[in-house]
C-alpha cells in the first residue's frame, strides 16, 4: 500500500509519542505493524535509526514446558533491577483466528499499572514467511520506545515459530524433565537454535538427569561451519542454521517458585554482551534479511495484483491450478511481468 | 538454480519412470523436490500437464487427536477398494534437523510390498513461506505417478503446517474429546480451515459430547464472505481464510479400531465429487499461487545473492542490521537492484 502523506503524519505523531513514553501510541503502533498498514511503514521509517540497542531474547519450548510462568518471573527479575522490559508472545493457539491467551491477559493485568513493562500477544495468521519480520518491527517499535529488553515468547512445534525465536540475539530453549520418547526428537530440532538451555520444572525427579543428558547431547553435536547465515538458497529470510559461537549453557530453573532466574537472567546478560563487539552477528542480518525481504516480497506481489497486470496474474494463476501450465514456466511469466515494469 | 542440459535428461527420465510406476525413481524425484533441485524444476516442467486429477486430502489436528493411527486406517480402507493412495507426512517432530518418526517407519514397511500405497516424510526445515508450496509440488509427482488419493498429515500447531493442510482439497480437522480448556482454544482457530471434522477416539466418554459441542460452534460460526483466495495482502501465498462452501460435516471414528473410517472416507469422496464442477475453486488456485510464487521469490533471491548484485545486497542488509538504513528504504534499494536487470 502506498504511504499517503495523511499516513505519514499520522505515523510521525505516533511514533514520536511512542518513543515518548505514551503507552497508547506504542499499542496502536503496534497494531499497526501487525496488520501490514501504511502507517506501520511510515512510522518505521521514522522511528528505525532510534532502535538498535535492545537485547532480543527468544523464548521457545515445547508446549507444558511452562514458557510463560517462566517469562513472568524474568520480567519479575529484571523489574527488581529496575530495568524496562517487554515481551511479545507469538500466539500459539490460534493459527487463524489469533485471540490472546487468557493466561497472557492476566499476566499483562500485573503489569498494568508499571510504565516499563509492555506485554503484548501477537497472532501469528496470515504472515506465512512474515512472522519473523513482523515480530522483528514489533521489536524495533519497543526498542526504539526505550525497552532495552524484549522477551519474544513463542512454542517450539511450528517451524515459522521456532524461526521467530532463533530470529533473536539469544535464543533460549525450554524443556521439562522427562516429557518421554516423542519430546526427545523436538528436542534433538530445537537444541540447534539454542543459545541458552534452560531445564524448567527443576523441582522434578528427573531435572538433573535431564540437564545432564541435553549436556552430553550438546558436546555430541559439533558445531557446523556456516560463516553467514543461510539465505536465499531455500527461499527462507532466516534460516536458524545460522553459527553458534559457543556451545550453548544448560541451565535448571523452577519457574513456579522462582528458583534459578536470577542465574538464567545473568545468563542472558553475559550472552548479550559476548555479542556486542566486532561486526553485526548472524542473527542481526537474519534478521535484518527477514524484514526487507518481506517488504520486497510485498511490493512485488502488490505489482502482479494490482492494476494492469491483475488480469494477466490470475489468468497464469487459473492456468497452473487447471494444469495447463507448470509452476515454473508461471513464474518465468510473472518475472516478465514484473520486468516490464521495474522499480 | 539454472537447469543444465544434464539436469534436464535425469529429470526426463525420472519422471517418466516415475510415471510409469518405478518407485525408486518416484522417491528420488520427491527427493529433489524437496532439497529445491536443478532435477526437481526439470522433472515439474516434464510431468506437471500429467498431474491434476488427484484429490488432495489434508489432515490435522493437536498433538494426541491420533492422526498417524487414523491415517493408517484410512490407507488399509482405501486399498480395500483397490484405490492407489500416498502419504505426505510433514514432520512436525523436528522442525530443524527433520528426521522422519518412528511411527511412520514402521507404517511404511506394512506396505513396503503393495505398489499402490507410497508414504513418505517430508521435513518442514528450511522452507519459510515455501512449506507448502513444496508439499504441493511433492502431490503433484505423486498425483502424476498415479496416485488418485493424496493425503497430507501436518500437526495442527504451527501456522506454516496448519497452512499446508489447509491448502488440500478437502481439509479435515481431527480432535480428540475432552482434551481441556487449552485445545479448545486451538480448536477454534483450526475449525476455520475444516471441510470434515473428525472427533476422534470416539469410544471415550466425551467422544459424542464433543462432537455436539463443535456441531454448535460451526453453527454459531456464520461463513465469512471471501470470493477469492486472500492473497497479496499480507504476503502470504496460501490463507487458510479461503471460503467454505457449506458447514463441515462432524463425524466420530476410533482409529484403532477402525469405527467410522468407512464413512470418513465416503465423506472425503463426497467432499471432491462436490468440488469438481466448474471453475478451480479457492483452494486450488490458493495452491497454485504459493507454487508459482515461491519459485518467483526463489529467483528473485537468487539475482539479489548472485554475481554482479551480492556486494550491494550484503551492504544494505548490514547497514539495516546496524540500523544505519531502515528496511523500507532497503527494500526500495533492491528493488532497484532487481529492477535495473529484469527478466
């Protein structure tokens, strides 16, 4: 969609009231964002060079690994520091209609009342490829309003989910003590976007064993050379084979009484500051791809809809559905198309 | 990739020899499809007029509804009519390394001596946005090959595989009774895609209550009016938000025994017998069109990585990652770049 000037202006006042303080501007920024407007580009585009500095954590487990107590007790932590914090919980349950969760809801309600904790659900319909660069102008929204913590919580079974999180600067992987045969195999997928390990429910019989077994995993598994993050060659912006510097910290925690948070707080502190020197990591470019190439895809797609070459779209479209053309001689078509009217 | 000369005489005759019943050429071509091969684009351009006559079956549901069971009952009650049917297991265990489960291994050695039945895994790493653009072209070799009956299992958690099941013919939504206030929420986002819905494990004691309860949602929920497939509007190729002609069907089985797998499959039949008179409906073009446009995205991608361009296109992603440019003005950059070299 074009950025009208009326946009614009609207965008500009938003985005200089979000980066204010005010509350209401950077929730409807974010709403914004979220459904792809014209005002979530022009807002971006003011507001981009104030970002930069927040620390993105993702947070990804499997489901009843108990992520979201956990998240409440970090921003807990990092509240008692006296540090902003925000969190955006891509919404698991619902991959079409996309409503809050209720436990979301009432985390978000604790909070309600403290200027420096923003808590927001995310749905994650309709961005097929998107997610990660949604979330991550939802990030940059928070960061350039002052919150130098965002959490980004989402579950460990969907591959654009897991994408989401191995998206952030540190990424950290909950599991529960001896969730049986199946979880083993997630677990095998989800330890190569680790940075950080966390055995939650550590009050568990089987905690420590569990910690002790992901730790022999890890040292099995031998990091992979890959000197830039993988893109371009499985149409996919952020790949999460992207390096790990380091083999990743297990660490237990008990999200329920707190125990052990403080050490995974402190945990994601030192990783964060591992990698803040020399040039932007892996995971900064992933995600700085994600994003452009989602506007990229955006504009593109715009083209081939709108105006003159709707009719000629479809019609290649009707084809490929009916068989009378293949996919591929479609897309040389539509690249035609596209080529006949650059820029 | 470009198609060599050499690529193009090995898809030839992979795919004729996978037309003409050779399995080991089949499960190569599948191969190739979905590591986005030289050989995978020959062999679509060669064998893509063939397919088209299949009926796509798209299968999901929570972890624990019992799908792999129920599909293997539905594959033993497919050949009892002499049908030829194929499986596409999007693998939801792992995410990144994609290993294919157990349980589908031992499934497939039932029939490793039955021509007509063909089952295979596909990993859903590394294929953001493209997940099921390759599972569509993976039913198009098998749909080719002979196979009139295609069914796609996805776990109904993450949005990229929701989407793949909802990008079939006929989508049938599996439950299990009684599975809690969590699943409920899940439920409802996943009705939306539903053609069938199936309450399974139906000799638990909620089995029938369940059912009730999901025949009084689909009627609470009114069928939005949506008259073509949402694309273009949120960068996503396949919306599951695509219209349903009339309220799902519910139904009951007990997968392990096999209760109400006859009338499930005379319900999938009755689903594509409606669907087969007039223009492609939604979900066909919806298919055709995250095909086409993952393969246009691929290219695209390619021209920006490749030769001449990669230099300006890693100096603009830097500087976004260093938030010294932001995305949209990125983006307008390459797309100069694209736009200075089309076709």
């Amino acid at each position: 969609m074009p950025v009208t000037p009326d946009a614009t202006a609207r965008a500009t006042s938003l985005a200089d009231a979000a980066i204010a303080g005010d509350r209401l501007a950077l929730a409807r920024l974010l709403t914004a964002i979220e459904n792809r407007t014209p005002v979530a580009e022009a807002a971006m585009r003011r507001l981009y060079a104030t970002a930069g500095s927040a620390h993105l954590v993702g947070i990804t487990g499997p489901p009843g690994s108990g992520k979201s107590t956990l998240v409440a007790r970090l921003i807990a932590e990092v509240r008692r520091a006296g540090r902003p914090v925000a969190v955006i919980a891509v919404d698991p349950s619902s991959p079409i209609t996309g409503g809050a969760l209720l436990g979301d809801r009432v985390r978000m309600q604790a909070y309600a009342d403290d200027p420096d904790v923003f808590i927001r659900s995310m749905a994650s319909r309709g961005h097929a490829g998107g997610l990660a660069a949604t979330s991550t102008a939802a990030a940059a929204v928070l960061d350039a309003a002052g919150f130098g913590l965002i959490m980004i919580e989402t579950v460990g079974t969907g591959q654009s989910e897991v994408e989401v999180a191995a998206a952030a600067d540190t990424t950290v992987v909950l599991e529960a003590p001896e969730m049986g045969d199946e979880v083993q195999a997630i677990k095998a997928g989800l330890l190569e976007v680790a940075d950080l390990v966390v055995v939650n429910k550590g009050d568990r019989p089987g905690a420590h064993r569990t910690a002790a077994q992901l730790r022999a995993m890890l040292v099995a598994a031998a990091p992979r050379p890959n000197p830039r993050p993988a893109t371009g060659d499985h149409g996919d912006a952020t790949s999460p084979e992207r390096p790990r510097p380091k083999r990743p910290e297990v660490l237990i925690t008990t999200a329920t009484t707190g125990e052990g948070v403080p050490e995974l707080l402190a945990a994601l502190d030192r990783h964060r500051a591992a990698g803040t020197a020399g040039p932007p990591p892996a995971a900064r470019l992933a995600r700085a791809e994600a994003q452009v190439w989602s506007i990229v895809a955006e504009r593109l797609r715009d083209r081939l809809h709108d105006g003159a070459h709707t009719g000629a779209t479809d019609a290649v479209l009707a084809d490929v559905a009916d068989h009378r053309l293949d996919p591929y001689a479609a897309a040389d078509r539509l690249l035609g198309v596209l080529g006949d009217e650059p820029g």
